[in-house]
C-alpha cells in the first residue's frame, strides 16, 4: 500500500488527461481533463486534484519519438516538467515515455464502435490512465 496517491498528467496544448492510482498502487483512473489556460491556472488545478486526492507523486507523459528522441512536444512538456518539479513542494514529479499512448486510448476508444475524435477529452482521460498504468505495472509497489 502507498502512503500516498499517485497521479499522472498527459499534458497536451489545449487540454491535459490526468489520471490518478488507488491507495494500493495497482490500478489506475481516469480523473477528467483539464483545460489548456496557461501554467499558473493550470497549476491551481494540478494543486487541487493533489490535495483532495491525496498525491504524493506527479507521473508527466514524456511523448518522445518512436526512435527515442526529443522532439518540440517533449521539450515543452520537458520544461513544464521543470517547472513543475519547482512548484509542487513535498510532490515528487517524474517524466514518464508515454510512445503510443494516445494510439492505444484512440484504438481503444474505437473498439467501443463510438467516433474519438468527437471525444477528444475522453481520449485525453484514457490516455492519462494508460500512462499510469505502465508506470504503476513497471513499479511494483
């Protein structure tokens, strides 16, 4: 059991999944989307979700190239990354490889028969969830 929730941001530019894990550390939720209004307000956001949550650790999506390089989405959710790390006080903030994760939540989504990108804050949700879910399965807690 962790002493504290874990919660992930699938940080895009107009709006950000967040996902949060269970008390135990092995499954995790879809917590909504947030959307994009600069990094100060978003910031509150993160900050609310944290405190009534109860988090302890900030998993970011790290959305590097298939061949492993940086491209200018990374480098923007790196330096948030960054900022963050400064801003949330006692919260540990990691950057996490979320290659594919979106694909995986649109083909998911899509398996349901339902049209995704009619629902782009439920993709970004699920997407957030996934990228949860590979940390929490690669970190056995």
């Amino acid at each position: 059991m962790l002493d504290k929730r874990i919660m992930c941001l699938d940080i895009g530019k107009a709006r950000t999944g967040v996902a949060v894990s269970d008390i135990m550390g092995m499954t995790a939720q879809g917590a909504g989307v947030i959307q994009a209004k600069g990094f100060e307000e978003d910031l509150k956001e993160y900050k609310r979700i944290i405190d009534e949550r109860g988090v302890g650790t900030l998993v970011i999506g790290y959305p590097l190239n298939l061949d492993g390089t940086e491209g200018e989405r990374a480098a923007d959710v790196r330096a948030q990354y960054e900022a963050l790390k400064e801003a949330l006080e006692g919260i540990d903030v990691i950057l996490w490889d979320e290659r594919l994760s979106t694909k995986e939540a649109e083909r998911a989504f899509a398996e349901t028969g339902k049209n995704w990108k009619k629902k782009r804050q439920v993709i970004d949700e699920m997407a957030a969830q996934i990228i949860l879910q590979s940390y929490l399965d690669a970190n056995i807690f």
